[in-house]
C-alpha cells in the first residue's frame, strides 16, 4: 500500500540498520505470541492476527489522506504529511508500545529525535531499513506488522529497538503473508478420522459439542463459533458474524494447536452464515461417520429460547427478521403473525412454529439420504457429550483392532 512506502522513519541517522524478523510460518507456530497490528482499523477489522492488537500508525481517514497524496502529488508529499501525522502521536505510540512490550523506556527527546532523524527521505529509508531473519527469536517476541512488511512496520521496529525494546520483531511480509501462510496451512490440512454431530435445529448440536470439547480437549472444530454465527437465517441474533478472512484466520489458529485424537464437527451446510468452510474442512465435515442427536420439540423450544433471547438486543433483531420468514411461509397467511407472538411474548408459540413450519421440513430435506451410525438423547448436553465420547472411542478401538 502507498502508505506503507510514506510511513515516518525514526532510525539512527547513518540509516543502515538490520532489523530482526520473522516469517509468518514462525508466527503462525508462535503458541504465546504477542503481535501488534500497525494498520488503520478499518483493515484491522476485517481480519488481523489472532490476539493481536491494533495500534494504528494511521487512522481510517490519515491513511487514505496519505495513500491520496501519494498517487495525485508526490511520494514527498505524503511523506511530509505523514511525517506530522505521526509527529502528534509519537509518544502515545511509544507508550503503548512499552506497554505491550512489559519494558519502560525513556521517553525524553522524542520529538527532537523524531525530527532529526526524519529528514532523510523514502529512498534512504528503503535503502536503510533492512530485514534479517531470525532463526532463533526470544521466547516471546514482540512482533509488530503492517500490510507487506513496509516502512510502516520497519520504521516503527527500528524506532522501538532503538529505544531499547530489544523483543521486537518484524513479520516479513507483513499481513499480506500472513495471509498466505493461513491459505496454504488451510489447503495443506489432512484431517484425522472425523464425526459429525447431526440433528434437528434446536436439539443442540453445539452445546453437545462444546461439552464435547470440555470432556475432551482437542476434539472439535466449532465452526459456529469461528463465524460469529448459527447457520440459519436468524442465526446472527446475539452474535457478531466475522469476515470471511478473519473466518480462516480463526480456523487455521485451531488447526494449530492439532488434534490428539478424531476430529468432531457440528453438522453444517458450505456456509456458515456468510462464511464458506474451505475445501479441506468441507471435506472431513461431509464425509465424516454421522451421529444423529435426538431431542422432544419442548427441550427444543427451551435451547432455542435461551440462544436466540439471551440478550436484551436479540428481540429487535429477531423483529427485524421475522418478515422474511413470514414471506417464505406466505405473505397474506403469515404477513405480521410471526411478529406478533414475539411482541407479545408468545415465544413458545413462535418457536414452535418456526420449527413445524419451516427449520423442520429444510433439515429434513436437506438431511435425505443420510445415513447414521448411531443415536444420542441430547437432552442433557452434558450426558449426551459424554455417551459420544465413549462411542467414538469405542468406534476407533474397533477400527485399530481391524
């Protein structure tokens, strides 16, 4: 980005200095990183690091002022516009980063340091701030990242490692190989043995799953919880859905920490919510041994009730969505029946309903043809994660011993 190549340097004045980084394979593998996101927060926002934390160098409207400058004036010119835009929040950069980095610094000549050594100009930075590679890093480094590993990130480096942050670290390449990094350990994936946990909307697929997850760490993959969303139309009532780039970033951070025995799914479509599982997943998730979770419709009611209702908010949303529903089961029948049982606190009503009348017959269609290798009662999620945990086991005994 243009102003990765206008960001203020504030190195020592010879500008030739080596700045220690990693690569995005070492952060990726980094089990306590710390990492700081130097991007605006509009590009943080749409995916970053997990765990990192954003402290821009720019913000939203500075860095699209700057990249302006860049293109329709001249490098110099952004350059010197980003030299007073950073100038005004040297120190509070100093702070939080000292901060994040646990070390205090001295934070007196900042400003005549700032101004010293910036007046040296892009080529010089380009030519002076050069990554090496480190093979061996601190326990815990500092790594600090912009969009490709430009002066954006190589100049804030040096400046902290001048001032005696010496666990800082640049990602080469910044997030842009990050990014890569994420696609290729995505592709490259090879699933255990895998199980799916399949059922009718509201049986509770996902607290079976994440009680799962309690008495057996490390085998599950919550895909909802990755998305910020349920897979169904009201399925982001309550939550906060997530782009589908911070959707991987989660996935490969659990694909990470690996698997010590099968891998176990929530049974889900291609998508969920707005987010597309990648292949590799799709594929253990669709070809993994079904076990069907079976629950009445009133212990369906009452799961449904506490995950779409458990927040004050949830109401408005559910009001704001309901319409859609109404039109699908038919607009003069329906039109404002829905939405009226909510308001007037009819939700049993309402549930039972939606279920009957429409999650039903698409799960069940949806589901024709598939075949299951055994039944759970998940009506207590806790008994239920439990009886799969020994079936599962026993299952991958029998495949051992065959």
């Amino acid at each position: 980005m243009p102003t990765d190549k206008v960001a203020v340097s504030v190195v020592v004045a010879s500008l030739s200095e080596t700045l220690p980084s990693l690569d995005a394979e070492q952060l990726l593998e980094l089990a306590d990183r710390r990492c700081v996101d130097l991007r605006s927060p509009a590009e943080f926002a749409e995916d970053h690091v997990p765990g990192a934390v954003n402290v821009p160098l720019f913000d939203d409207v500075e860095r699209a002022v700057v990249g302006t400058l860049y293109r329709r004036a001249s490098p110099d010119a952004a350059f010197d516009e980003a030299r007073v835009l950073v100038r005004k929040k040297l120190r509070e950069l100093v702070e939080r980063l000292a901060e994040l980095a646990g070390s205090p610094v001295a934070l007196t000549e900042l400003d005549e340091r700032f101004e010293r050594l910036t007046d040296h100009g892009i080529a010089s930075l380009e030519r002076g701030l050069v990554p090496v590679h480190d093979a061996a890093p601190p326990r815990r480094p500092l790594v600090l990242h912009c969009w490709r590993g430009g002066l954006r990130s190589r100049s804030v480096v040096a400046f902290a490692r001048s001032l005696g942050l010496d666990d800082v670290r640049l990602l080469e390449g910044g997030y842009r190989a990050y990014r890569q990094a994420v696609a290729r350990r995505l592709a490259e994936w090879r699933a255990p043995r895998s199980f799916v946990l399949r059922g009718l909307t509201g049986v509770g697929k996902t607290l079976v799953l994440r009680e799962l997850e309690r008495l057996r760490p490390g085998w599950t993959i919550d895909l909802e919880a990755a998305a910020g969303h349920r897979s169904s139309i009201l399925g982001m009532v309550g939550l906060e859905p997530c782009s589908q780039k911070q959707f991987e970033s989660r996935l490969a951070e659990r694909l990470r920490s690996g698997f010590p025995g099968p891998v176990v799914f929530e049974g889900e479509s291609r998508k969920v919510g707005d987010a597309i599982v990648p292949p590799r997943l799709w594929e253990a998730l669709d070809g993994g041994v079904n076990v069907l979770l079976e629950a009445s419709v009133e212990r369906r009611v009452d799961v449904l009730l506490a995950d779409y209702l458990e927040h004050p908010s949830s109401r408005d949303e559910l009001r704001e969505r309901l319409p859609f529903i109404e039109a699908r089961l038919g607009k003069v029948k329906w039109k404002g029946r829905l939405v009226g049982w909510l308001d007037r606190g009819e939700e049993r009503e309402l549930v039972k309903t939606l279920l009957e009348l429409y999650y039903d017959p698409l799960y069940r269609h949806s589901e024709k043809g598939r075949v299951y290798a055994t039944r759970i009662d998940a009506t207590d999620p806790t008994d239920a994660a439990r009886a799969c945990a020994a079936w599962i086991e026993r299952e991958l005994s029998a495949c051992r011993a065959r």
